[in-house]
C-alpha cells in the first residue's frame, strides 16, 4: 500500500523497537539514510537494530556508527523475539525484495514492513510504501521525516546524511539535485556536518592498489556505437595483482561517462561465477529499461544486473544490442 510522509511519522512514533534494513552491495545512500535514521529513533528513546547482509564495505567505515549494522540474522530474531508484536520494519533505499538478500523472505514477515525509497522501479513490495522517485536520495527523504517528527540531528546522524545524499547525487552533479535538496543539505551541515573532511574520506582516501587498479581498468576502455557506449571491466586476476577488491572499483563507472559522445557507461565486474554490471546514461537514454531485460533495476541514469554462470565477454555480446536499441529508439 502506498504511504505517505505523514504515515511513517505515526508508525515511527507508535512503535518503540524497530530494524531498520538495507540492501545488498550497500552504497553510501543505504547506509548513511539506515545509520542516519537509526541516531534520530536513539534520540526519540527507540531501541534500533540495523541489519544488512554483507558487511559495511571499507569506504564507508568513517561514517559515524557504522560497527552497529549487524550482518547477523539471528540477531534480528532476537531482537524481533524480544519485542513481540511491537516491532516495526524498515527498509530503506531499496526497490525491490530481492535486493534485501538471502534472508528478504524472512525478513518480509516482519509487520508492519515500511519502505522509505526514491527508486523508480520500486515494486511496492511492503506493508506500507513511501516512495518518490522525484528525490535525490532517500536520505533526502529521511531529513524530511526527521522534520515533520520534529527531531534535530545530532552531528553524527548528519554526517551520515550529507555522506548519502553526497554520494546518491554524484556531489550534486545529477539532476535530481534539486533546491530542496540544497536546503536539506544546509541544514545538515549547520548541524555538524562537515563536507571538506567527509569529502576527503569518500573521495581522496585510495590506496595504492586502488589506484593501481583504476590504471588496469582504464586500460580496458572500448568505444562502441559511433562512440556513444563506452565499455570498462576489471577481471578477478587485476583484483588479486593490485591486493584490492570489488569494494575498490566504487565509482569507477563514472570515469568512461565523462567523454563527450558517450551517452552510456557500462562496467563489467568479473566475480567468482557471476559478472555484475553496472551503468550509467546521460541524455534521454533510461538504463533502467535495459537493466530490467536481464533482470536487474534502478534508476534511468544509473542502473544494475548481475548473471550468473557466463563470462565477461559473453555479457558483453549479450548487452550492447540492448544497449544501441535503446539509444535508437
Ligand atoms: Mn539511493
């Protein structure tokens, strides 16, 4: 069922346990609008859990709270155990079940069960929705909720925000940077937030392999469709070269997008038994379109899918007709 703003203020207030949950591959905006949102329901004297099912990825471990997120399900059987009925679900930035992991069947029979989320394939899989895709983040949305329950953020809450809507946005570059979202991010930093230090830790921390790795990666760049798709992947044997991890590779898909002919970005990323894809579109190009066809999602300008038991190569073969269709129509 569809929510409102105005719901989950009533439900946040009635309910005094509550899991927040996220999705898997967390990215800035899953984990600072969950840790965000966690510090605001502390203040208001909830007790919160937060769960995720893979760890919380290096990048993200200055953000303030970040050793709370339990990637433990039996934590969250025990903590649901201990509330009895009195416990309230909520997920957040996620579109779609699947992406809550393995235990998203388990999970789902929490009840009530929100979603707070801006993505546009959002399939309306909780009890309760609160979805608008217009929004740059769903942190946006919690600093909203935040204000219509009349709560402050602390400046640990407000780091975690401005993180989210910082990374969500592409630092206010994407076009659902809107006014309002600059007005939410005034507010964060007359909080405590502050942007030159979280900038630095999101953007200028590599490591050496890091960078390294990006150096491989680049060297794989391949121009398509009269320099309208621009195709980079990294191989698991560039990981194992330059000691680093998928995790290494966040941002990436950014760098072939900045070319001037090219309307998509795709990034193959070799993992054991699976290849996950990421892309990025420019113009009135909507990835998201093609992401559904092999079963993925996302937004129109940034979307994803992972399949299993084919190489890179065979991937790619597969994408870029889908690709240049799209570009065509
Ligand atoms: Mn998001």
């Amino acid at each position: 069922m569809k929510a409102g703003i105005e719901d989950l203020v009533v439900h946040l207030q009635q309910a005094q346990q509550i899991v927040l949950i996220t999705h898997i591959k967390p990215d800035g905006d899953a984990l600072g609008s969950m840790l965000g949102l966690a510090d605001i329901l502390r203040q208001m004297e909830k007790s919160v859990l937060c769960y995720l099912e893979e760890p919380v990825p290096h990048l993200y471990r200055f953000l303030p709270g970040w050793q709370q997120a339990e990637t433990s399900f039996a934590k969250v059987e025990e903590f649901v155990d201990s509330g009895g009925q009195d416990v309230l679900a909520v997920v957040l930035d996620c579109g779609d079940m699947a992406r809550l992991g393995k235990k998203g069947p388990q999970l789902r029979k929490i009840h009530p069960f929100v979603v707070i989320d801006h993505h546009k394939g959002n399939n309306g899989f909780g009890d309760l929705s609160w979805v608008e895709p217009g929004r740059s983040s769903t942190a946006e949305m919690i600093c909203d909720l935040a204000g219509a329950m009349g709560q402050h953020f602390s400046p640990a809450a407000a780091t975690c925000l401005y993180a989210a809507i910082a990374t969500d946005t592409g630092s206010f570059r994407y076009e659902s940077t809107s006014s309002h979202t600059y007005r939410v991010v005034a507010r964060l930093v007359d909080c405590g937030a502050q942007p030159g230090d979280i900038n630095e830790k999101l953007y200028d921390s590599y490591s050496l392999g890091r960078l390294q790795l990006l150096q491989q990666v680049l060297a794989t760049l391949e121009l398509f469709a009269d320099d309208r798709v621009a195709v980079i992947s990294v191989s698991e044997s560039m990981m194992a070269d330059t000691g680093t991890t998928l995790e290494d590779t966040e941002d990436f898909i950014n760098l072939p997008r900045v070319v001037e002919s090219v309307q998509v970005a795709v990034f193959l990323k070799e993992g054991s038994n699976s290849v996950s894809v990421s892309l990025r579109s420019r113009g009135n190009v909507d990835v998201s379109q093609v992401a559904q066809m092999f079963g993925g999602g996302g937004h129109a300008r940034a979307s994803g899918f992972r399949q299993n038991g084919l190489a890179l190569d065979a991937v790619r073969a597969s994408l870029l007709p889908a690709l240049v269709k799209e570009l065509d129509c």
